[in-house]
C-alpha cells in the first residue's frame, strides 16, 4: 500500500512552500492536501523535503516582513500615478488665441510614507534593551569615610 506523502504532499512540496510563504499555518496547508493535521506532522518529522519547504516559505516570509519593518522605520518615498489636465494654447503671428486643446496625461509623483515611531521604538527596546527599555535600574552610592551606602532603585 502506497503511503499518502507520496500521493498527496511529495508533488505538491513547490506549493507547499508557496502557502507557508503566503502565512497559511501547518494545519490550514493540511486541509488544503485533504490529509489529517497530525498525518501532515508525522510527515513533516519523517520527510526532510517537506520541512524544508515549509521553513523555506516561511524564511522568504519572514525577510520580506523584516525588510519592510525596518523601511517603515526610516520612511520611503513610493511613486503615485496621477493624472494631470495638460492645456496647449496656440496664437497666431499677431499674438491671437487661434485653437486651445486640453488632454488628460498619465505622470508619476513621489509620496513620501514618513517614518513610524512605533516601529523606531520596537526596534530599539529589542535592539538596544540595555538603553531603550521601560525599566531602568539605577544606582545610588553614598560614601562618606569608612561608611559607603549603596540603594538599589528600578523604575517602571
């Protein structure tokens, strides 16, 4: 009797990586295979070919969410398509308006997406904890002769 992978997953693994790089989780990639959730882990444990496809969709994912995050971080500019009204007036040699013709033309602006503080902000505390973080532990000595004291202060 022929195992299901060979069947249902192993032709399908190009498309496999496609949904895991789409975001569809493991169970929602199951359903779309017509095999159970838990046939779909025991293959993935079993066959190298379907891990990898599944960490390599994700992989492409996750640079690509990684990349834009730090995009928003600086803000960008991204071309807008407009349409602008062109009008052309003619004269003739003594100087009068002889024909006006308007036409409708297709240009490229550039918009400017500014920068996201919330992002500049999550990059920081999980970058450089050791300065951005909420809590800061601070130290006070107090030192005179022989005595020192030290208090040991965390703010929120």
């Amino acid at each position: 009797m022929k195992d299901k992978y060979e069947d249902y997953v192993l032709p399908k693994l190009v498309l496999i990586e496609a949904w895991a790089r789409d975001g569809l989780t493991e169970e929602d990639i199951s359903k779309k295979l017509n095999i159970s959730y838990s046939s779909f882990r025991t293959y993935k444990n079993q066959h190298l070919a379907l891990l990898t496809a599944i960490k390599k969709g994700r992989e492409d994912l996750d640079v690509e969410v990684e990349n834009a995050f730090i995009k928003k971080c600086f803000g960008y500019n991204v071309p807008v398509k407009k349409n602008i009204k062109v009008k052309t007036v003619e004269y003739n040699s003594q100087g009068y308006r002889v024909r006006e013709t308007e036409e409708i033309r297709e240009v490229f602006d550039e918009q400017h997406i500014p920068a996201d503080t919330t992002n500049q902000i999550f990059y920081l505390k999980n970058r450089r904890g050791d300065r951005w973080r909420d809590k800061q532990e601070t130290d006070i000595k107090f030192s005179q002769g022989d005595f020192e004291l030290t208090i040991k202060n965390n703010e929120n």
